[in-house]
C-alpha cells in the first residue's frame, strides 16, 4: 500500500508507522495542500478498488460492495493520514503529544495494540 500510494520503491516497516487509531484529527490548510488534488482523487480511486483490499488482505479474493465503500477504505487510511498531512512515520500518543489542542488530547489506544492495519 505504501508503495502505490507515495509512489514509493521502498517502503517503512509496518511497526514503524504508528497513528492513531480511529483517527480524528485538525488539519491546517497548508497541511491538506501538501498534496495535489490529483493526488487525493487517486488514492481515493485506488482505496476504494478490490485491488488495495486485495494488497493490504492477500489471503481471500472475496470483496463485497460493504468491504468497498465502508470497511476497508477507512481501515486503509487509518494508519496513513499523518503521514499524507506531512507528520512523522511515527506519532506520539495523543495524550502526550503537546503540540495537539487540550480537546484533542485524548488517551488512545496505544500503537503498540493496534493489530488492525
């Protein structure tokens, strides 16, 4: 997933990108125009295709049109959305992050558990 989505010949360890899960987050302007339009719409295109489930769940070729449009689009960004907003590989837990607002400072479930991505 890596790889197609920055276009990328190498790819970080999963261990090694850590975001948080379920994220909710506050993205400056600036942030968000890291990236083209272009950019998004094809990530968009290729999270919601069988081909990014298929990479990120290579056991089964079995997709249903729930998997497409709500699973697994949300499940494969997940981890990625820090990385896409120009933030490290890994991010501190939310609740010891002091750059974050106080609101958003809220106990997470720790990288280190997330088994999901």
């Amino acid at each position: 997933l890596w790889k197609r989505l920055f276009q990328s010949s190498i790819a970080p360890p999963r261990e090694v990108v850590k975001g948080y899960c379920c994220v909710q987050f506050l993205v400056p302007r600036p942030r968000a125009l890291l990236r083209t339009q272009q950019w998004y719409k094809n990530a968009l295109e290729y999270f919601a295709s069988e081909l990014s489930y298929f990479h990120l769940f290579p056991s089964g070729r079995f997709v249903t049109w729930q998997d497409l449009t709500c699973r697994a689009p949300a499940q494969l960004w997940m981890p990625w959305w820090h990385v896409v907003f120009g933030e490290e590989l890994s991010c501190p837990e939310r609740h010891l992050d002091p750059r974050l607002p106080l609101f958003i400072q809220l106990r997470s479930i720790p990288p280190d558990r997330i088994h999901c991505c």
